[in-house]
C-alpha cells in the first residue's frame, strides 16, 4: 500500500467516526486532499472500491464530487440519510429519485430492510451498474428496487448532459447552466404518475428529490397522490413554483440548516425564507413552529400519528 493511500485511508477513518452534517465539500476538496487524489489518479488509481457506512460495497471514481465524498465518508449527504430515516416507519415507501451513487436509499434499507420498500431511480449507466452491484452483494434485494429511468412528466427518452466530474448536476433541462466538459446520454423517462401508483399503492410514502431543476415536472404528480407524507428536495431551483406547489397541498415546509453535529431545521414561511436554505423539508399537515430552530425529534414527533 502506497504512503499516498495509507494516509487518505486514515483520514477516510476519521471521517467516517465523525459523520458530520456539514462541511463535507471542504474537508473533502481542499489543497491537500487534492494532491493526494492527483497523485493516485497520475498513478491509474482512480475507480476505488469503498462501501457505505451501513456496509454497502461499491465502487466509485474519485475524480467526480460524489465519488470522491463517498469514498471518504461512506454517505453523500449524513444530514438528510438521517432525517429519511427518522421520518419514515415500518409500511412506508420510499422513492429516491436522483439517487445518484444512492446511499440515501441505501441507508434506509439498511435501517428498515423489506419493512419499508425502496425505490431507487437512476438513470446513468455506469453509477446504475455500481448501484445493483452493491444492492446484490449486501443481500439487499429483497428491499431496493433500481430502476434505470428518469421520471418526468411522460414516457419517452430524453437527453441527460452530464458534467465530467459532478455527476450529481446531470440535467434534463436545456437552458440549465453547466461548468466544464460535458457528455451527453439518451435516457428513458417515465410518466411520474403512471409509473409510481403502482410502486407505491395505498402505502405511505416519502420522497428524496434531487434532479437538478426538473423538478417541477415530477413532484406535481408525487403532491396530487394522498399518501405522500414527505418530501426533501433542493431549494436552489424553481423556488417561488415548489413553494407554491407545496403550500397550497398543506404541506409545512423547513429548511436544514448547516449544523456538525445534530439535524435542525428552521420553519419556511415565504419564498425569501426558502431560498436562505440549501435543502428543504416539505410535510404533510405538518406542525406550525415559530421557533427559529427546530430539533429534529420535534418534527419527528408531528409526522407520526397520534397514539390510539
């Protein structure tokens, strides 16, 4: 084992015991981080095998953002695994749609396994391949479901432009602003509607969204069907459409803020508020909260049914 790989590993080591909310781009690419990953991808080392924090083996290429902060943290994103995971409960349904390297959806089947289904839609070849791979070696078939499609607001195919080393920022919009070099794919799309009733039938069910500005063409039919309790989606795009869409269904919404170590959210009233966060919760009939910050089990507590 080289020096280079034997001290990225103990950093990888430090992270993973720390999982913080926050932060991860910074302790992820900074100058020395850099060298170090130059240097094995100089040498030809830059697919690497890693698993998730839950255990989940896959493999993923250190020079693109999510390879590189999943290899070293074992999740993309700790602060909404953890707030999917709190919200959901046994005989849910979870969908995960930009599921990308998934381990948002991976760490809830991880938590709940076959008690609460997942869905994990991806459509770019390469990271669906990592993806079934680690669903078949940690046995977890009988509780994810990948599908290799896009949703979106009908069934066809459609151009994905995908950044060389973001693949988190593929889009399916056109006038969507992309840095650096670009490829494009053909992709299946599916009819959100048609295709996610019968996914989901008369269960419950929460959303994990991240598809870079096509929102508005998915999230319509997913608000429509009664059984959506929640949804987590990105504010950087469509803010003023999804803040509309969501509050005239009822929906609560809160945005995450940028804590280390616990998740907290602060209540979203109008459109200003929204755009201050990076991500945001929508719930359904959730709790009205004039607090500034609001612990996690508060929410928790309001998305659960009342006792019998």
């Amino acid at each position: 084992m080289s020096l280079t790989m034997t001290v990225l590993r103990l950093y990888a080591a430090l992270l993973r015991k720390a999982t913080p909310n926050s932060g991860l781009t910074k302790m992820a690419f900074n100058p020395v981080t850099n060298r170090l990953f130059a240097k094995l991808q100089r040498q030809g080392h830059h697919l690497l095998p890693t698993t998730t924090l839950e255990g989940v083996p896959l493999e993923v290429d250190t020079r693109d953002y999510h390879g590189r902060i999943l290899w070293l943290f074992g999740s993309n994103d700790f602060k909404v695994s953890r707030l999917a995971r709190a919200l959901l409960r046994d005989g849910d349904v979870f969908l995960d749609i930009g599921a990308n390297y998934a381990t948002v959806g991976l760490s809830v089947a991880s938590r709940f396994g076959p008690t609460v289904p997942v869905h994990l839609f991806e459509p770019q070849p390469a990271l669906a391949d990592t993806v079934a791979a680690g669903i078949a070696a940690a046995g977890l078939a009988d509780a994810v479901k990948l599908h290799r499609c896009a949703l979106y607001d009908s069934a066809g195919t459609l151009t994905l432009r995908v950044p060389a080393t973001h693949s988190g920022m593929a889009t399916l919009e056109a006038d969507k602003m992309l840095r650096g070099e670009t490829r494009e794919i053909a992709i299946p799309t599916e009819d959100t509607a048609a295709y996610v009733a019968p996914l989901v039938g008369e269960r419950s069910f929460g959303v994990k969204i991240d598809i870079e500005g096509a929102e508005p063409k998915v999230l319509p039919a997913l608000v429509a069907m009664p059984g959506l309790r929640f949804c987590i989606f990105e504010g950087a795009n469509n803010q003023e459409d999804l803040f509309d869409l969501f509050t005239r269904a009822g929906f609560a919404l809160f945005g995450l803020r940028r804590s280390v170590l616990r998740v907290t959210l602060g209540p979203v009233a109008t459109v200003e508020e929204a755009a201050q966060y990076h991500d945001l919760l929508a719930l359904r009939d959730g709790p009205a909260l004039e607090a500034s910050v609001v612990q996690l089990s508060e929410i928790v507590r309001s998305a659960r049914p009342a006792p019998q």
